[in-house]
C-alpha cells in the first residue's frame, strides 16, 4: 500500500472564496495543484496578500510557478476578481469553465452593471481571449464544461468532432516508481475539440479572431471528468439552468449582435454594440433583476473510487490559522481526527451553486453516483452560506465531516452565512474563514491497487 497526502486551503478572503489544494506522494512532493475560484468583495489588499502566501508556499512545494489546474465555478466578481494576478504570475495548464452561452452571460454582464471595457465585461464578451491576454505566462488548455440543463437548439452549432482520449489503465501505473512531477491531466470521457462561440462565426472570421490564441480550446461532454496518473479525479458538474423569458426571436437577436461584438475592433464599436443589446434585454427583461440562471459549476475531487484501486483515509488534521506575514502561519485551532475504520476522502466545491431543492440534491447525486457522495470528507457550502441556496436538512443528506463556510459574518448585509444555514451544519464540524481566519486540511491516507485475481473474500478483507 503506498501513502499519499492531500492538503486543502481555504484562504480568508472576507465576502468571497479562494481555495487551493495539491496533491503529494510519499515523499512529500507536489504531484499535482489546482485552485478553485478566487475573487473577494472585501478589501483587495486582503485577497492580495492572500494571493502572495500561496505564490511563497507554491515555490517553496515545488520550486515553480506552475498550476495544473484553475476551475471558475462561475463570473461573479466574488469568485474571479483575483484571476488576472493568478495568470500574471503562474504558468497554468489547465482552466475548467462551466460553458454558458453568450447571452446568459450577458444577463450576467447587464445584471452586474458592467462596464464597457472593463475585465469582467471583456472576461465575458469573450472568456478565451480574456485568460489568453492576461496569461502572460501560458496556458495549456481552456476547458469548457458542458451542462445537463443546455438546450438542443444551443449546441447543435458545435462540429460534431467527438474525440476519445485514450485512457491509461490502472495497471500501466508502476507503483513502485515515483510519482511524476505534474503532469497534463487525462480527460475521462468525451469531448469537442472547439471553442462553442466560434460556431457562431464564419471560418474566415474564426481564423482571424484566434490569430493569437495558443492554448487549446476543448469542450467536455457531460459526465466527463479529469483524472490524474489514473489515481486521482476532478468531476465537474455545471448546474446552469435557462431563464424562462427567453425565446428564440430573442437568441436570434442576440446572436446576430453577439457576432458583431466578438469580432469588434475597438472599444467604442463594442460600447455601441453593447448599448443596442442592453435596449433589447430591457425589452425582454424590464428593469427588474435580470439573473433567473443558476450558474456554478460544482468540482468534486478525490481518489478514483473504481477500478483497480481502493483509498481510505486514515487521519486528518484541520488548521484554523491567522496570517501574520508570508512566512509564518499562527495555529489558534488544531484538530485531529483519526478513523478506524477510515473513512471519506474527497471535497466538493459548489462556488455558489444551488441545492435548494429535492430536485436540485438528486440531480447532484445521480450525477456523481453513490460513492462519490459517500466519501464527501468535506463540504464547501454553497454561497457563503445563503438561506437561498439550501434546503433544510441538506447537512444530513451530504453527511460530511467537516463544512466550510467562506464570507464575512460581521456584514449585516448579506448576512452570511444564515443563521438557519448554520444551525443545519452545526453537527457537521462547520468551519469559518472570514476576513482574519483561513483553514488548511490534510488528508493522510493510503492507497491499494487490487489484482484482478484477488477474491471476493480477498477484497472484503481489505
């Protein structure tokens, strides 16, 4: 049986989230890391500040500025304000987006009274060329996560180029090698390999608007997930539900203008563009609150629970830490929990996605099947803890053993976490970062391959 490691952070951020992980082997080196989200409401200082102690731990891991993987659960400011500073300083190989068309996300862009010209309008108008502008450092893939809920009639446009990646069997691992240093993840599952807004446009004006575009652009089909030296997986789930006004009179408008903004050659064209667009969702929309989306995209990650191998953990600890300077952690809470038999190890990620509804938790659960749902070790709970993104008795249901609450409690409004959401976690170990506490858990765990020639009785035993 070999042992590895995996350590999560959950930096305090204030009114928002910024979590990290990496994943080592035996001899404490980082295999692989990824961070999820990572923007604030709060002070920027603050998220900065953040932003640089994991920068010097990073170096100090693994001696580069590489990430393995980013996941934007969705475009809220409070989720990808910290995104621009990440790609200034790392090198990045792969960025996992939940695929929303182009006008939800300008429902989202209207909504948040962006600006023409600014990042988040500009992040919006064109997700690919944003993160390939601001990664001066490099990216190797843009990812794009499909949803369920999609229309047909939304991505019938799309090449029908459906690749099979090949998938590294369990038994072409040699164990007694040491684990490599990074590596590109292995997509498990079909995939496209296209930009979706591109179908939108001629070939002509595709090639010219990816003039500059070096990384590769994929779109993975539903239920395709990342997995690593087949030993480790990323599953994303992107919840995106249509609004109920829309018709397609109104795609139609839309998509007409969107082409023209995608291919605007200057700021002030775009801003008329923009201008014209807003005037037909105020006629769809009013002026009421655009939002009637759901959009997260949730991320459950943990050993492959298929298979040849079997993992457990065998001990964890979770550190409640305050941030003196780069260098020096300050522990005000150890907990040490030690399982026999062990139990769970994987975290789910919801950003601020919604299980607000029987429909909504069951659609989770099927998505991920019964042993991902069993082995939930730790919980990010959905938006900060908002009374509207939960259902009573959803602590119970997911079970897991510790939930994590990241916002800024001494803010009346939004008032997060609820109090109701609260009390419904208090049996779960609930955890809160904020503006002064951050949290780091680690999973200590031992992973068996199990020979296809072991036994029924065999297996049981282990």
């Amino acid at each position: 049986m070999k042992m590895w490691e995996v350590n999560y952070d959950f930096y305090g951020v204030g009114q928002g989230l910024f979590c990290t992980g990496a994943l080592l082997n035996n001899e404490s080196k980082v295999v692989y890391q990824w961070i999820y989200d990572c923007g604030t409401n709060s002070k920027k200082d603050l998220l900065h500040e953040k932003i640089n102690h994991y920068a010097v731990k990073t170096n100090d891991l693994n001696g580069s500025n590489f990430i393995d993987l980013i996941c934007l659960s969705h475009f809220d400011h409070d989720h990808i304000s910290g995104v621009v500073d990440i790609l200034s300083r790392f090198k990045v190989g792969d960025v996992l987006l939940p695929y929303i068309p182009m006008w939800k996300r300008l429902v989202i862009a209207f909504e948040e009274n962006c600006r023409s010209g600014s990042y988040l309008m500009d992040f919006l108008i064109d997700p690919v060329a944003f993160l390939q502008r601001k990664a001066t450092r490099g990216i190797g893939r843009i990812i794009y996560v499909s949803s369920p809920n999609d229309a047909p009639d939304e991505i019938s446009d799309i090449p029908d180029n459906f690749i099979s990646p090949r998938k590294l069997e369990p038994n072409e691992y040699n164990f007694d090698e040491e684990l490599p240093i990074s590596g590109q993840a292995l997509i498990e599952g079909n995939y496209k390999a296209v930009n979706p807004d591109d179908s939108m446009l001629t070939a002509e004006d595709r090639e010219n608007k990816n003039a500059g575009i070096k990384a590769q652009v994929l779109t993975l089909e539903v239920g395709a997930c990342l997995q690593i030296f087949s030993v480790w997986e990323f599953v994303p789930y992107n919840d995106s539900c249509l609004v109920s006004l829309v018709n397609a009179k109104f795609k139609k408008k839309v998509l007409l203008k969107s082409k023209s903004l995608l291919l605007g050659k200057n700021n002030a064209e775009r801003h008329s563009i923009l201008t014209e667009l807003k005037e037909i969702y105020d006629d769809v929309f009013g002026c009421k609150p655009y939002r009637r989306n759901v959009i997260s995209l949730f991320l459950y990650t943990g050993p492959i629970l298929s298979g040849n191998f079997c993992s457990w953990v065998i001990h964890s600890e979770l550190y409640i830490w305050k941030q003196q300077n780069l260098q020096l952690r300050v522990v005000t809470e150890k907990s040490t929990l030690y399982f026999w038999p062990p139990t769970k190890s994987g975290v789910l990620y919801t950003g601020d996605g919604y299980l607000n509804t029987l429909k909504r938790i069951n659609s989770l659960i099927d998505f991920l099947g019964e042993k991902r749902m069993k082995n939930i070790h730790l919980l990010q709970v959905m938006h900060h803890g908002a009374k509207g993104n939960w259902r009573s008795g959803l602590a119970k249901i997911l079970n897991p053993e510790y939930s994590l609450f990241s916002s800024d409690p001494s803010l009346s409004s939004p008032g997060h976490p609820h109090s109701d959401v609260a009390k419904d976690f208090w049996n779960y170990n609930p955890i809160q970062v904020d503006k002064v506490n951050s949290a780091t858990l680690a999973l200590h765990a031992g992973l068996t391959v199990i020979s296809p020639e072991m036994s029924k009785k065999k297996r049981k035993r282990l």
